[in-house]
C-alpha cells in the first residue's frame, strides 16, 4: 500500500500507539530476542513522524524520529523480512546516527506488521551490535511473531468495536427505526475525545495519578449535557466518545472542551478532539464514529505539522 495517509488512518484504527504497556507485546520481544540471540527486540509502529515501541528488549527509549527509524525502510516491502548484515556498510544506514552514535547498530532485521487491509504499520525486529545473520530457524520464527503480534492487534480492535456498538446503541436504534420517517427524527453527532501521549504520561507521573483524573473526568463530563446525550470511556484507555442529539452539537463540544481544557492543564498533555454529525438519522453509527475518527486523525496532523 503505498498511500501513507491510508497506511497511517489505518495505524491510528488499532489505537496501539501510546497505548499502556502490555505483558503480551513485552512477551513477543522477549521471544523475538531470545529465538533470534540478538540483546534488542522491538514491536514498532511507525507513527507519523516516530517510531514507537510498543515492546521493546534491550532498550530504554520509548520513540525514535521516524526519519532515522530503520523500520520504517522495513515497511517499504510489506510482504518479505528485512534484513541488513552489517548497516556499516549499507549505503542506506552508513551514516545513521543510530549507525554512527553510541547505540552502534551493526544487524538488523525486521518483519513488517501488515493489517488485513494491507497497509504496512510496524515491524517486529531484532537489533544486534555486530555483524551477522539469521538462520533460517530465527527467520521463521521472527514471521510468526509478526503474525501473533497482528493477531493481538485485531483481536483487540474488535474488543474495542464491539464496545463502541454498547455505547452507540441509542443511535443504532434511531437508524434501525428510520426510513420515510427520516425528517421526524432528531439528528445525531459522535464527538471523540483522545488523551494524547497517555503511556508517557503513566510512566512520568504513575499510572495511577493518570488513571486517577481520567476516572473523575468520566464521572463529571456527563454532568455539562442535556438529557439524553452521553460521553462515555473507552475501557483502560484516555479516549472518551460522546453521542449528541440535535442539529447543532457546538455547545455540548464547548462545554466538554471546556472540562477537557482542564485535563489538559493538570497532566500537562493535549486533549485532542474529531466530531462528526449524522447525515440523516438513518447514518449508521460506525459510519458517523469513523468519520469523527478521521477528523481526529486530522487534528493529530495538525499538531505534528506545528510541532515540526
């Protein structure tokens, strides 16, 4: 797949980035640096302008800019493992920092995480600090923990759909009844709200400080809207979803962005936020989610651009 914006629409559907650490994700890198001898393993997504680990062995840094990333070369070829002997004398990494500097890259390889709708969002790989290869074994191996490492990912994702549809269930009722009676029927818009760099924030300041304000931050938000309208949190994670009746949602978004203005302000992170209203109440709900989805992601466009 070569359109990046897809690729990262796609990276950003999983909700894996700055997600919380997972002893699955730390048990695949564990596996991946034993099967493969090698003192670094990594599960890396390549965000839009970094490359974060989700697992990582070996290694202390959670992130690395995309632009030196050699993961993000990885995913280039979605359907075969990339593998570089010596990276010193590869054209394409010679004079890598990650080469040159004191983290002092000599092998690699990586096997690309390819979703189902064949975009190319990380790799599982293996780092070693001299020169040498696979074997066929360790090859072998290092595919398969690509594809367990996809496998989480989409059982996942479906965890996180199936709840959304609990949470939407008001609105797929309104859909399922319309039809001609369409114009009876009162509107609908689906606000999402997204904690941003959640698991720096769980590491810096405790999990337990973040988890803190999150939960009273679902207990409160509902109490700026109208009857009838809802924001709830997704489970275990610093994105909440808002379902609001009406044809015009501005002030319920400004009384929410309000309350989010003051997360923002006590964990010191920004609370990014997409909406999209129904195009008639008949729209299903999934339909009206992906689309608030989508602007949300150009929100997180937005924010990479002024930040580079």
């Amino acid at each position: 797949m070569s359109d990046e914006r897809q690729r990262q629409r796609e990276l950003d559907l999983y909700r894996i980035v700055d997600s919380l650490p997972d002893a699955a994700y730390d048990d695949i890198a564990r596996l991946a640096s034993m099967l493969c001898d090698a003192p670094i393993a990594l599960v890396s997504l390549i965000d839009r302008d970094r490359q974060w680990f989700k697992a990582r062995q070996g290694l202390d840094t959670e992130a690395m800019p995309r632009d030196i990333a050699f993961c993000d070369h990885a995913i280039r070829q979605p359907d075969r493992l990339m593998e570089v002997r010596d990276a010193a004398a590869d054209a394409r990494f010679a004079h890598n920092p990650l080469v040159t500097g004191d983290l002092g890259i000599r092998f690699y390889a990586g096997m690309p995480l390819v979703t189902p709708g064949g975009a190319a969002i990380g790799a599982v790989c293996v780092i070693d600090h001299e020169p040498r290869e696979l074997d066929a074994g360790q090859r072998t191996a290092l595919e398969s923990l690509a594809r367990l490492t996809m496998n989480l990912m989409e059982g996942t994702r479906r965890e996180r759909q199936l709840e959304r549809a609990v949470r939407l269930e008001p609105a797929a009722r309104v859909a399922a009844a319309a039809g001609a009676s369409d114009a009876l029927l009162r509107p609908y818009s689906i606000a999402i709200f997204q904690l941003q760099e959640h698991a720096r924030l769980a590491g810096q300041q405790g999990e337990r400080v973040v988890e803190r304000t999150l939960q009273e931050a679902d207990r409160v938000l509902a109490s700026v809207l109208t009857p009838g309208d809802s924001i709830d949190r997704v489970t275990g994670s610093g994105e909440f979803i808002a379902l609001l009746h009406g044809a015009t949602p501005e002030a319920a978004i400004a009384a929410l962005r309000a309350r989010f203005d003051a997360i923002e302000r006590e964990l010191g992170t920004r609370v990014l936020h997409g909406v999209a209203q129904a195009a008639s109440p008949s729209e299903s709900p999934e339909h009206v989610y992906l689309r608030a989805d989508a602007a949300l992601g150009a929100a997180k466009d937005a924010l990479r651009a002024r930040s580079a």
